[in-house]
C-alpha cells in the first residue's frame, strides 16, 4: 500500500512539474505577494506593541499558509478532474483503496508544502529575515507547512468528493482565499480595530496556524501559540477527512 | 449610414448589457474581490491610520474604498472582456458579426455595455462603502469629476480586455486579460499612501501609470480637487487602450 501512495504522489507531482502555470501559482504569485506585501505595509512595525522588527518576517508564515492554499486547490482540482472523468474509479479497481488513493494525494501535497516553505523561508532569509528559534525552529517550521497543506488539500479535496467538478473546486477558491485574508494575515488580532473583523479573524482557524507559524520567525518558543495552532489544523484536518470517509464510502456502497 | 451604425453598435450593447445582468456569473465576480478587498483593507488594516505620517484627513476607511473604487471600475471594465471571450468561444460573436457586418461596432457595443454594467457595481459599491462609514465627496464638481475618472477607468479596462479578448478569441484570455490589471493596481499606494511605502516599492509605485489615477481618486474622495496629473494619467491610459482596442477590433472581418 506504501508503494501505491507513493505512486499517486508522483504521478501529481509529475502532472503538476508538467504544468508551469501550476508551479507559477503555487511557488511564483505567493512570493509575487509577499513582495507586495512587504513593499506596501513595510511600516507597519513601526505601529506601537507591533510584535515583529521587520514586516517581512511577519509576512513569512502567512506567504506560507497562502502558498499551501494554491496549492490544494491545483490538487483538489486535479482530484475532481479524476473523479469526473472515471480516472479515480479505475485507480480504485487495484487493490489499493479510495483511502490509499486519497493518502496519495496527501504525501504529493506534504512534498509540495515542505518544497514551498523551503523556497519561501529561502528567499526571506536572502531578502534580510531572521528566525528567531534558529535551525530547530525552521524544521518545526517545514513541518508545519506539510501539516498546514495537509490540512488546505483536505478542505480541498473535501469540496471535490462532495462536488466531483474540477469548475466546483476552482470557483471556491476566491471564497477560501476570502477566509486565509479574513485573519491576522496582515495585522495582529489585537491591531485589528474593527470589532467585527476581529471577530471574524478571532474565529477562523487560519489565523491560529498563521499565529503559530510566525511564532517560530518573529519570538522564541511558544508552546501555547504552537499547540493552538496543532488544535486548529487538526480540527480543520478531522472534519474535511470525515466529509472526505463518508462521500466515498456512500459512493462505494451506492 | 453612420446612424446605421450607431444602431448597430447601440444593439450589440443592450444585448451584452442584458447578458450581464441576467447572468450572476457575469455580474458577480467583477465585484467580489474590490468588496472583499475594502471589507479587508478597512476591517483589518484601519490601524495603519496611527502610523506617523498618515495623513489623510477623511480616515483609512474613505482611503481604502479609493482604490476599492478603482479596482471595481477597472474590474467591470476587464470582465466584459471575458464576456467577448467567452462570446467568441462560443461562436456568438461571429454570429453577430453577421448582423453588424464590422469587428469594430462589435467592440464598440462592448465597450458601452462595459460602462452601463460597470456603472451598477460601482453603485453598489459605492452605496456599502457609504453604509460603512466611507465620506464621498459633496460638490458637483467633484463629483462629477469623480464619475469621470472612475468611468474612464472601466473603460481601460474594457478596451484593454476587448482588445485582448479580440486577439486571442478564447477563454485562454482570462489570464491574459487579468493579470496585467491586477498587477497594475497593486503596484500603487494600494494600502498606504506613498510618503509610507518601503523605498523600492515606492519607486516602483511612482513610476505605475495607475498610481496617479488611484491618488486623484483620493483627493476626490478627501474633497479636494485632484492634481492634474491624476487626470493626465487617466486620459493617456485611456487613449492607450483605446488604440489597443481599436486596431484589434480591425482584425475581426
């Protein structure tokens, strides 16, 4: 079954090497926006209790979050194109599973996301970053990103179990891109003045990961934020993998 | 023979228009990412008001619906290039042609549907944004000086996406069509004003032809007159895409 999921894995990172716009949208606009970012909020430390000296270290682990989301929508739409045109019925005619079918498409996006937050935490470093929890944190921090794009892909694929239409699953990514900006992607949730905004980030689950990402950039160790952050991805993870279980067993039974 | 025209052209334009509103795929997605982006920028970003040297006097919420507005006109003007697109990927357009004889009175009609579908976002738009606290601006002169700088702006954006859409005659345009746009507006004081930008992205910013037109908007908006460079850029943008639409509308017989 190892062999299997390693299979699935390749054949998506082999269809998506194939497809620049793919890798331009996963790897290249992330980076696109954190420059923009970083050129049009580059003040924005010097806001008083700003937690971060530089705005790109702040930047970084949302940059992270983002790239994992472009990413699960190139698989989950991949998933869907599957699904819609028989491929995924054939896969499972093996002996490997819609479950091992399913894992993967997880280990393809886990080597995509620790591929993106090498790239991405490369290029901030170049461009002057520091991490302040050193080597041990940016390993955390290239776990965390495979943990967030496992996450992001299950949400994904969640839409194209449920949808099985490659048009469904892109159409949902302005609202998911929506959800990744309706955080403390940008300011802290304590900065944010609207009291409805606030609320909105205080209850979206992307502002705990983004928070725990950038705890290991911008301060020492902290535990709390890091396990907040696990309980929020783990949430995430358990509710689009349980849609994920029930849709294709339905469909197996029916 | 010219009234012919104008008949033919005035057609082609009610039929798109009333593609647009009929449609909710047409008409929806023009306006969800500049009303998603002031629902972000003044919900999330108001904050940067206490930065030093923030010194716009109508507050962040009217500075960030400034580049909301210009990012909806430029939006309604672009979508109605993929309207064309998607005409031509479904053979409409060559259809029509049969009926108005000449690629440039199809542009045309385009062109004015882009304005009368753009002017109900920017209603909309408009109408939230004052809900929410945003000041507009109270003289008729600035008004209408507003009304003429943010229709200019759909109209780049309609004959930039028209002249795309004309070359490429596929929905493999979208891209084309986008990017640039989008591009072009996030590379001006899009969240901050440019006394408060990193130095290169202020350079950059300085030299984006967009940026005077989003600043002239600002003043508008703040109740003052804009500089006239903010109306230079506009009318030399405009008579850019223009051209652009122009000569690729020819290439349609």
């Amino acid at each position: 079954m190892g062999l299997a999921q390693i299979s699935v894995a390749r054949r998506l990172l082999r269809h998506m090497i194939r497809q620049p716009a793919a890798v331009a949208f996963s790897f290249v606009l992330p980076l696109v926006l954190l420059a923009v970012s970083t050129g049009g909020l580059g003040k924005a430390p010097l806001l008083r209790n700003f937690p971060a000296d530089s705005f790109l270290e702040f930047a970084v682990a949302s940059t992270i979050v983002q790239g994992a989301l472009f990413a699960a929508i190139t698989v989950g739409s991949g998933l869907a194109r599957d699904l819609e045109g028989g491929m995924f019925d054939r896969l499972t005619i093996t002996p490997a599973s819609s479950a091992v079918i399913v894992g993967g498409y997880t280990l393809g996006i886990a080597a995509i996301s620790s591929a993106q937050a090498i790239l991405f935490v490369t290029v901030s470093l170049a461009a002057g970053a520091s991490i302040q929890t050193g080597l041990l944190g940016l390993t955390a921090l290239t776990l965390g990103a495979v943990v967030v794009g496992v996450v992001m892909s299950s949400i994904a694929m969640g839409l194209a179990v449920i949808t099985r239409s490659e048009e469904a699953v892109l159409e949902g990514f302005p609202v998911v891109f929506i959800l990744l900006y309706a955080s403390s992607a940008l300011l802290p949730r304590d900065m944010i003045d609207q009291d409805w905004f606030r609320f909105v980030a205080d209850y979206n689950p992307c502002s705990y990961m983004i928070e725990a990402l950038r705890s290991l950039i911008i301060s020492d160790w902290n535990m709390l934020t890091l396990l907040v952050g696990c309980g929020a991805a783990g949430m995430l993870l358990s509710a689009s993998a349980a849609v994920i279980y029930v849709v294709l067993t339905r469909r197996r039974a029916g | 023979m010219q009234l012919d025209a104008i008949g033919k052209i005035f057609a082609v334009a009610k039929h798109q228009t009333r593609m647009g509103f009929y449609s909710p795929q047409a008409f929806i997605p023009p306006l969800i990412l500049p009303l998603c982006g002031y629902a972000v920028f003044a919900g999330g970003l108001s904050r940067l008001e206490d930065l030093p040297g923030f010194n716009y006097a109508q507050g962040y919420t009217t500075f960030a619906f400034a580049f909301t507005l210009v990012m909806a006109a430029a939006f309604a003007g672009s979508f109605t290039g993929l309207a064309a697109a998607r005409s031509f990927e479904l053979g409409f357009n060559s259809r029509m042609l049969l009926g108005v004889g000449r690629g440039d009175y199809l542009a045309a009609g385009f062109f004015l549907a882009a304005w009368a579908r753009g002017a109900v976002g920017i209603a909309i738009v408009t109408a939230i944004a004052a809900a929410t606290g945003c000041s507009l601006p109270q003289s008729p002169v600035e008004v209408t000086l507003l009304a003429v700088l943010v229709f200019a702006v759909i109209g780049i954006g309609a004959c930039w996406g028209i002249g795309v859409a004309w070359r490429m005659r596929s929905l493999d345009a979208s891209p084309a069509i986008q990017v640039p746009i989008i591009v072009l507006l996030f590379a001006t004081p899009a969240v901050l004003p440019s006394n408060l930008l990193s130095p290169w992205f202020g350079s950059i910013a300085a030299v984006n032809p967009a940026t005077p037109v989003v600043v002239a908007v600002r003043d508008l908006l703040a109740g003052g007159m804009p500089a006239a460079s903010g109306l230079v850029a506009t009318g030399v943008l405009l008579l850019m895409a223009g051209a652009w639409a122009a000569f690729s509308s020819r290439t349609l017989k």
